[in-house]
C-alpha cells in the first residue's frame, strides 16, 4: 500500500491528509488495513478522532521508527 506519491505506509507515519475543500490535516497512521488506513488525527478538535482514509488522500510528513 503507497501515498500519492508511491512512498510505502508504514505504521506510525506522520502524514498529512488532504481532503477536498479543506486545508490539510496532520494525523499519525495507526493501523494498516487491506485497501484503506486508520488514522489518529493530530487536533484534538477533529470529531472522530479516529477514522479510516484512502492512503492516496495522504502525504507523508516523517517516519518514526
């Protein structure tokens, strides 16, 4: 599974996630799935904290690990 720009998710990962009409969000990728990855987003004010995005959505910021 890859970014937009072909980089391999990994675990961990600070990304930012782009969603159309909206600026980008930081988020950290929390669990892997077969098509689609679980993300934790950064601000707090983000209801759910949690959800599930398309990796393509997403640019990756940093790896930790």
């Amino acid at each position: 599974m890859n970014y937009g720009d072909e980089t391999a998710v990994e675990l961990f990962d600070e990304i930012e996630v782009r969603e159309e009409g909206f600026e980008p969000e930081p988020a950290r990728v929390i669990k892997l799935g077969k098509k689609r990855i679980q993300i934790k987003w950064d601000n707090e004010n983000i209801k759910p904290g949690k959800t599930w995005v398309d990796p393509d959505q997403c640019e990756l910021v940093a790896r930790n690990g």
